[in-house]
C-alpha cells in the first residue's frame, strides 16, 4: 500500500456547519484487528445529534471534550490487511459492513455495550480507512451494491428488531400483523420493506403526498397524511377495521406517542425508535392526561425502546436480506467531498430512505433507480 494517510471528516460537536475535513496516519491491524478500505458510508439522524453536541440521553455515553471525533457508524468496504488471531476470520477482499456496537452479541443491550459505539464515544467510519475488531464486521451481501449495502448496520437491523425483536431468534414472523411506520425516513423505509416481505400490511404516515405516493408504489397498504389527518390514529383504526397496528414504528416521540397508544392493537408492540417531534412533553389546556401505565394496560401492550440490535439478530436479518433479495432504498448520493452537504441535507428530512456518502471512487453503485 502507497498511502500513508486517511483522509476523514471530524467534528468537535459544535454545529453541521462546523464539520472538518483533515488527514490521520494510516494506522496498521494489531492482534484481532482487521483494517478496511472505506467506500461508502450512509447517513442517520443520529449523525446529525452527534454533530450538533445534542446525543446527550444516553446516559452510559461518555461524549466527552471538544476533541476532534469522526462521525457517522454505518459503512460497507473492502479487507486490505488482517492481523492475527481473529476471533472472526475475516480475508484480503472481503467485502464487509460495519457493526455498531461491536460487544453487543445477543440479547438486550447492556451499559457497557455503549461505550463502543460508532461515531460517538469510538471514532466513526467517515474516513477513507479505519481499523475494526473483527467481530466489529459482517459480511456484505454479495447481491448488493457498497452504496445500498453500507444501509444495513443501523437503519435496517433497528427496523429488524422492531418487527422481530420479540420474537424467538431464528423464529422472523410478520405475516398477518399490521405495522405502522411513521414518516419515511431511513429506519421506516427498511421496515415497510422488510414488512412486506413478511406478509404484513403496513400503514404509512407522512406530511408530504408525494412521499406516501412512493410508499404506495413500494407496497404500502394504508397512506395517511397526518397534517391532513391530524386524528391519524383514528384513521388507522377505521382502515384495520377497529384492529389498530400490531408494531408500530415511533419515530416522532413526544409529538406521536399518545396518537400511538390509541392507534395500537391488544397485545401490540410501540417501539420507541426516534424523537423527530421531540424529546420533551408539552401540556396544553383540554389534554388528556391519563397516565402512562393505564394507556398500556388499555391494550396489554408493551412500550419498549430499542437501540438497534445485537450481532446474532444482524446474521439472522442478513439471511432474510439474502433470501428475499431486498434492496435498501437510497435517496441521494453525495462525493466524500461534500460531507457537510450531505450531513445538513438530512437534517433538513426531505430524503425518502438512506443518504449515502461515497468514501471511495471503487464503490459499486445500484442497479436499482434511486428515490431521487
């Protein structure tokens, strides 16, 4: 290898606007360590968080000084150098896609699994080559591009364990339930299609027409406009017929979850993904202030949170991937050069699916038409 040095993005948690492009020296793979060629990286809200000093809830997160970090978690790239002793064997031109947090195996995520995560507190994947542990990486679908497969780590294994997380490992159900997804982000565009390649029916709220058209086209049973709709959770149970939605993506927080509680089935699932609504509660004169706990038992329903999901269910995601031939939605793609750019397009949230960010000009790109 002639180069000496990375190439990569940092951030001091100060602002989007603030996001720095500077150079690292190449490092080199110790015992377990595998050191991989970058190509592409996609985008979460998470990323912009992170950037703006705003990733504050997770206690067990150690965000630590204004020291330069690299952002952003989720990429697909090639081995160039392996050290010894991997736990996982890992060879020279495999492609790989980067694991979270790389200690959380199986089961429930654990304080002590927070302390790796990608692109807050360890250094993230926005840069040209970086050093994984090698239980850090899996196998990128061969069936996939770099640009659709860098998608998988959060976006898809979030909505995985969204639908699948309650069940039996091994055991992916789905068929006959109905699942609402909020919005048409990266996470809810993962789970309409995973749903439907479950035999779900699947509801889809947004504000814009245009995007629930898309929706539509992608399969999506039921399409509400919630700012045409602002009784949306009526709307829902009036199209399952009185059911409600048995797993319902809740991505707008404060804004949503008490919608989410009326528009839930008996024995339904309300997984608390993200807080685009907000992270606090506000209390208007005429609300209905009935408590938590008796919205809950209402519908013997379970309210559980989900910080995406461990090694085992990411391989048990993979098979079905690989199974059913799913490929990630990608909305935009943006040159290693206008990270920034890419970074405040999402935070402005007029993207349907992934925004990506080719690292390298060997990245494979899809086949299939982007949402663009």
């Amino acid at each position: 290898m002639t180069t000496k040095t990375v190439q990569q993005w940092t951030t001091v948690q100060d602002g989007l606007e603030n996001l720095t492009r500077d150079t690292a020296p190449m490092p080199t793979p110790g015992p377990d360590e595998v050191l991989v060629k970058i190509h592409a990286v996609s985008l979460n809200y998470r990323d912009t968080e992170v950037c703006m000093g705003l990733y504050g809830h997770h206690k067990a997160i150690d965000a630590g000084g204004p020291q330069p970090l690299v952002p952003c978690s989720d990429m697909c790239g090639t081995v160039i150098a392996v050290g010894e002793n991997l736990e996982i064997v890992h060879k020279v031109g495999d492609r790989v896609v980067s694991v979270f947090n790389y200690t959380h195996r199986t089961g429930h995520a654990r304080e002590v699994d927070m302390s790796v995560g990608l692109g807050l507190p360890l250094p993230g994947v926005l840069q040209t080559y970086r050093v994984f542990p090698s239980v850090g990486l899996m196998p990128a679908p061969s069936y996939l591009s770099d640009i659709e497969a860098c998608c998988l780590p959060i976006a898809s294994i979030t909505a995985w364990m969204a639908i699948n997380g309650m069940r039996p490992l091994g055991q992916p159900g789905g068929k006959g339930e109905v699942v609402l997804l909020q919005g048409t982000g990266g996470v809810s565009v993962a789970g309409l299609q995973i749903a439907k390649a479950s035999g779900a029916t699947t509801v889809v709220t947004s504000s814009s027409d245009d995007k629930l058209e898309v929706a539509k086209k992608m399969g999506g049973d039921y399409l509400i406009n919630y700012k045409t709709t602002p009784r949306w959770a009526d709307a829902v149970m009036e199209k399952t017929g009185g059911h409600g939605a048995d797993i319902i993506f809740e991505n707008g927080g404060a804004s949503t979850l008490r919608q989410s509680f009326d528009a839930i089935a008996f024995g339904g699932i309300i997984n608390c993904i993200g807080y685009l609504g907000g992270k606090t509660n506000t209390v208007s004169e005429g609300d209905d202030m009935t408590g938590i706990n008796v919205l809950a038992l209402r519908r013997n329903m379970t309210l559980r949170g989900i910080l995406n999901g461990p090694r085992d269910r990411f391989e048990e995601m993979l098979a079905f991937y690989n199974e059913k031939k799913i490929h990630p939605v990608v909305n935009r793609i943006f040159s290693f050069n206008q990270s920034k750019e890419a970074i405040q397009y999402l935070f402005g949230g007029q993207h349907f699916g992934k925004v990506v960010i080719q690292v390298s000009a060997e990245a494979t790109l899809p086949t299939t038409k982007s949402t663009e």
